[in-house]
C-alpha cells in the first residue's frame, strides 16, 4: 500500500497541456475515481502514475518518495486496462501467476498466492479452463486477479469494465468495490461513467479540460457543486440549467414571461436582490407540479415519459426543455403550476458558471 501525491503535475504534449498543473493526495487504502469526459487527461495522468508517461513538470511521490524518475517496473504498480489480454494459450491459472513466475517467486508462494487470489476472486471453476471459454465479465475478473497477485502498492484502474455488457458491469462493479475494500490496496480507477464513480468512490476527483474541477465524496459532489460543469456532468437525469434575469421585484426565467418573486418562492434575499444574471440549477427531482395558485410559476407541459416508476415531465422556457418528476404528470399542452423545491436550488453566475451560495461582489 501507499500513498500517492500528484504536486503541480503537467504533461505537454507538443504544446498541448494534457494534464494542467493538478494537485492530489490519494491516501494510503483509498479508492478514488477519476471522472470526467472523453480526452479531459483521465488517461494520461494515470499513464503518468505508472511511469509510462514523462511528466513534463511537477511531481509524482509515493509515500512522499520522488518516483518521476522510476520506471514503471520499479514502481510496484498494477495497471488494468479496458480491454485485456489474457494468453490465449495458457490457462486461467497460469495467467494469473504468470507476474510472479517471470520474477521467480519460489514455487511454494506462488501456490499459496494462488489459493488467496482464487479465494478472493472466486475463479474456482474456472483455473483450468482457457480465456476463450470465458464471458468478458469473467476474462477482465482474470486480469484482476493477475494485477494483484503479487502485492502491488497501487492499483491503476483505467475503464476497466466500459467493454463488459451492462448487466454484468452491475455485478463487477459492486465485487469489485468488495475487493479493493477487502485488498485495502490503494486504487485509482478511471471512468467517464457517473454513475460507476458514485458507486464506487470513496473520493471522486472530477476532471475537465486537463484540470481538476472538483475533489470530493460522492454525495458532496452531487449536492454541493463547486461550478454548472460539475452540477451537469453528476447526477441522472441531468440538472436543469434556467437564466434567471434580473427585473424589478424578482427574477424572470429566462426569456419567459414568468417571474419569481419573493412571495411564492423561498429565494435567498442575495439571489432575488442580485443584480447579475444567474444561472438556476435545479435537479429533476426537485421539481414537481403543484394545484395551489399560489405556488410554482405557470408553464405548460411538453411531453411526459416514465423511467422505471418515476414519471418525468419536460417543459419549456424559451427554446429551452427541462425535466421534473412527478406521478400526475400526465397530459401533454396542458397548463399546469411548477414548483422548485427551495431545497434543491443551486445558484451559478450566469458570467463565470461558479456556484454562487451568498451576494457576488461587484
Ligand atoms: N501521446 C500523446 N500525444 C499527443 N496527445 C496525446 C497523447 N496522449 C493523449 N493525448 C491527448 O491528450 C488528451 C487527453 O487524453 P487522455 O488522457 O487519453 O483523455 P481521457 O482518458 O480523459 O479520455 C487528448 O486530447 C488526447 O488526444
Ligand atoms: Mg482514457
């Protein structure tokens, strides 16, 4: 086990900053996920861990230990990729203990590894097998156990069940934060998935355009977002983003005729008395339809689908379509009353897209 420290890493590539000047203690045992969109850096910052990309400044300690100048087999990593490659030849076990045969780990430790790792994993049924006759689920399951048959001080996680069915991904996903809990190894795992970094992190380290947005424990991430990159890219279906406008004794949505005022909407006083556009985020989940006239703002419904036993609805301000969620939803052009819960509101500065929490100075 050890701890990583990333200090003010950057990797240039021909003048293209791939990863920018990022910073980050991941402690010793920690699982934590990198998350962000396709080409965001996620990969080469971990290629970079592993020693298998040249920082162009900056630092990578292990256990406060410089290693920028080791190389990848001196690090004591494991590294699982997306797509693995078992031998086809060998059988299931000897692929597992294939790391430690090449570095001539006596006979008898490597039968007791085996054991553990087939324990761990529960490959039983499967060692003497080859990795054809295995489902994908099962191969990558293989290549787990491979990375941390010989004791590995971190485990670098890159995708690694983006090329598994759906279904099947479920399960890993759920075994496999079993696993590092039980190994107590220090993981990094790659994904773009949302919903696979909120199921698994103990910290999400959210990145965009080669930085790191936000650093934070999943249900943070999801109810304190530091910017509207962050409340977007967490969290499904996705936030709903409204300009709120400035006027006389309110905040107009957007170019709607509607208003929120102070009377039928529990708005912080900054918010209603500020006097720069806004950007209001507010979850799905947190707008519903009400009867009473003098709650929520008059809209009119677009369209209506149901996802599992949820019932969302889809309105319109301006060109704009955002979603709330609620059992009566149920005609479509109908005139109705929508309501944001005051508890889920969030509040961005329409100019920077940071979260505003009190009034923006001037
Ligand atoms: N060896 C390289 N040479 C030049 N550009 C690269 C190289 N590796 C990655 N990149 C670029 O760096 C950016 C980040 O890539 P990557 O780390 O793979 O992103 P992610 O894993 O988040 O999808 C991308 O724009 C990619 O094209
Ligand atoms: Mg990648």
């Amino acid at each position: 086990m050890s701890e990583i420290e990333l200090k003010n890493l950057t990797i240039d590539f021909g003048g293209f900053k791939a990863v920018d000047d990022v910073s980050l203690t991941v402690k010793n045992g920690e699982f934590v996920v990198y998350l962000g969109p396709s080409g965001c850096g996620k990969t080469t910052t971990l290629r970079c861990i592993a020693g298998l990309v040249k920082a162009t400044s900056g630092e990578v300690l292990f256990d406060g230990k410089r290693v920028n100048d080791l190389t990848a087999s001196e690090r004591n990593i494991a590294m699982v990729f997306q797509f693995v490659s078992l031998y086809p030849h060998l059988k299931i076990r000897e692929n597992i203990v294939f790391p430690l045969k090449a570095r001539g780990v006596p006979r008898a430790e490597i039968a007791r590894k085996l054991d553990w790792v087939t324990e761990v994993f529960k490959l039983g049924d499967d060692l003497d097998r080859y990795p054809a006759a295995l489902p994908p689920g099962a191969r990558q399951k293989v290549a787990l156990a491979r990375a941390v048959i010989r004791d590995p001080a971190v485990l670098l996680l890159d995708e690694p069940l983006s090329a598994i069915d759906e279904q099947f991904r479920e399960e890993m996903r759920w075994e496999l934060g079993h696993l590092q809990r039980q190994l107590g190894v220090t993981t990094i795992y790659v994904t773009h998935d949302q919903r696979e970094a909120m199921s698994l992190a103990d910290r999400i380290v959210l990145m965009n355009n080669s930085r790191i947005v936000q650093v934070s424990e999943p249900d943070r991430i999801f109810f304190d977002p530091v910017d509207v990159f962050a409340g977007q890219f967490i969290g499904s279906p996705s936030m709903n983003l409204i300009d709120l406008v400035p006027v006389d004794g309110g905040l107009r949505l957007g170019d709607s005729g509607v208003t929120l005022t102070a009377a039928q909407h529990d708005l912080p006083a900054w918010a209603l008395g500020s006097r720069r556009p806004l950007k209001l985020g507010v979850r799905p989940l947190n707008v519903h339809l009400v009867d009473d006239a003098a709650q929520g703002v008059p809209l009119e419904i677009d369209d209506v689908f149901s996802v599992g036993r949820e019932r969302f609805f889809s309105f319109r301000i301006g060109e704009a379509v955002h979603q709330g969620v609620d059992k009566r939803a149920s005609r479509t052009g109908a005139a109705t009353r929508v309501r944001f819960d005051p508890s889920g509101l969030l509040f961005f500065d329409a100019a920077t897209g940071r979260r505003v929490t009190g009034e923006i100075a001037a």
